[in-house]
C-alpha cells in the first residue's frame, strides 16, 4: 500500500478523498516532525517508528570497484 492507497482508503470511510488527503498528510506530518525531534512514535497494532544512527563504513564504488569512505547517518 502507498500513500494514495491510503488516501483512497481513507476517503471511503470519511466520504471525501480532499478531507483524506489532508488528514494522511496531517498524520504523516506529526510522524515525520516527531521524528526529527528525536522522539520516537508508538501506534498501538501498527508499529514504532525511531531514528537510529548508523555508523561510517567502507563500500566499494560499483563502477570502478575503488574503496570509497560513506558517511555515519540517521536512518
């Protein structure tokens, strides 16, 4: 499912797909703001979301097979 399935799924319980659009982004919106503040979101019988932090490593360039140094990030 993506986010216009959602948004279609939604509009047939509320009755309008401009009302579902609104609220999906709404809710997204509230995850993804949450998230960057560093707080993590429970939705009971759904699922956590967190940021974690993944470490610096070294991977290998696929074109030219040379060693190259990636970055630590958040995921």
């Amino acid at each position: 499912m993506n986010k216009g399935d959602l948004v279609e799924a939604v509009s047939k319980v509320v009755g309008k797909k401009k009302l579902a659009e609104e609220t999906v982004a709404c809710v997204l919106e509230s995850i993804t703001g949450a998230l960057k503040k560093g707080e993590s979101v429970t939705l009971i019988g759904f699922g956590t979301f967190k940021v974690g932090k993944r470490a610096a490593s070294t991977g290998r360039n696929p074109q030219t097979g040379q060693p190259m140094k990636i970055k630590a990030k958040k995921v």
